[in-house]
C-alpha cells in the first residue's frame, strides 16, 4: 500500500489479486481519505483493472511527470501569446487535404495515430516560430503570430512535416485586427484567414496581399504572382498569392 497524505487529506493506491473461478485478476485500488478526530476516513475508493493504457486505448497517453511539465509549459507559452494578441496579428488556418478518404483506408486506429503526430509537429513548429496554437479544429488548427515574416516560415514547415507523414495540407494566411475572448479570436480578420485556406489547394501555402506588403522580401521564400479569387461570405474580390521555398533552400 502506497499512502500519502497533506493536512487533513490523503491519497492512497494498492493493486491486489483477486482469486476468482475463471482464475486470479489483478485489481487497482485508490482512495482518497479526510483526517477527522485523528482518524482517517475514506471518502471516495475506487477499483479498476490496471491495464495499459496502449491496450485500453490503442495510443499511449501522457503518463510520465516529464510529459507532463512539457505540456504545462506549453500551453503556459500559447496562452501568454494570446494574452498579448491585441492589435494587428497575423492568423494561419490549415487543413488536411482529403482527410476522409485516407481516414478510411488508413482505418480509424491509424489514422488517430497520425493526426497525433500532425498535432505535435503543429505545436513544436509553431512554439519555435514564436506562435501560438489558437485552437486545433478537426484535422486542422488556427494559428496566431505577431510576425508576418514568422507565420510564412511556420507555414512552409509546417507544409513540409506534413509532407513528411505522406499526406498534403493548404494553409491561408490573412493579418489584420483581431477580437480575443477567453481562449479564442474572433473577427473578419480571422474569417478571411479561414477563407484564403478554403481556397488552397493541397501542398499550397496562400497569403493574402496585406501580408505579402507586411513580410516583404524574405531571404529564401518566393512569392507567386498575384491572383484575383472570390471568398464564400465576403464581399468583392481579393489578391492573394502563393509561397514557396527557393530551390536552394528547399528542404532546410
């Protein structure tokens, strides 16, 4: 029996064998206890078989302090980046291209695997160009930047990882004001961020025109020549224009 306890409260876990007709079954038991008169009394037990969470599930799940000091960390940097998100900011939506059809010759066990794995390089890419994860939608995610330049570069990594795992993504780019409440943004900057991905085909990076003027010219990135589209929900047309790596930068 392993018991710990802070003030009047305390936590305690035991696994035990069960002798039964069918055979001997291994069983976890944890309580939790409130100390009254100097006696411990037990609140609320309760038993469950200790199996893997791989066989239970079909994926491991966070289980180590150390999984779970990065993800702390992680969301703690996501959300001090939205607290900053007033003013001008530049979103990124992407989407997984044909995700229904893959899903279903992948099967649905690995398919979650891989979207597990498309999450994370989304969240490692993203914290490394200063960003941060709005909120993941689907098979896809919203994305916030402060920098027009670093929400490009994010971008064509992320294009590449993905290509990696052996699917395609689009992704639209759009800056402008935004609206934060709670965890969220909200506004026409963040529908037409939305609408120049819905417009991207698979394995295309679209930035609007406000952001081609905000990034400039960058050192191995090439910017397409402007195209003229209509985006469900917003009057008008709108320029915008693909990016890619130079040639001899493709694959750094």
């Amino acid at each position: 029996l392993d018991a710990f306890e802070d003030g009047g409260v305390g936590w305690a876990s035991l696994i035990y064998r069960l002798s039964t007709p069918m055979g001997e079954v291994a069983l976890r038991l944890t309580a939790v206890l409130a100390l009254e008169f100097g006696a411990w009394k037990v609140v609320q037990w309760h038993a469950s078989v200790p199996t893997p969470n791989v066989h239970t599930f079909g994926i491991e799940l966070t289980t180590t302090i150390d999984d779970l000091l990065e993800a702390v960390a992680e969301d703690a940097e996501a959300q001090d980046t939205l607290a900053r998100a007033e003013g001008t900011m530049t979103l990124v939506f992407t989407d997984v291209v044909d995700s229904t059809p893959i899903a279903e010759k992948m099967g649905d066990q690995a398919w979650v695997s891989l979207m597990k794995e498309h999450e994370s390089d989304i969240r490692q890419i993203t914290s490394r160009h200063g960003g941060a994860v709005v909120k993941m939608i689907g098979d896809g995610s919203m994305l916030a930047f402060e920098s027009a330049r670093a929400a490009i570069r994010a971008s064509l990594d992320l294009e590449s990882a993905a290509a990696d795992l052996a699917f395609e993504i689009r992704i639209g780019i759009h800056a402008g004001e935004v609206v934060r409440t709670d965890n969220d943004l909200l506004g026409t900057t963040v529908n037409k961020a939305a609408r120049v991905a819905s417009v991207a085909t698979g394995g295309q990076v679209l930035i609007s025109s406000l952001v081609a003027e905000l990034a400039g010219r960058m050192e191995g990135v090439v910017v397409g020549a402007p195209e003229t589209v209509a985006l469900k929900g917003l009057s008008g047309v709108h320029t915008v224009m693909n990016v890619s790596r130079t040639t001899s930068t493709a694959g750094a």
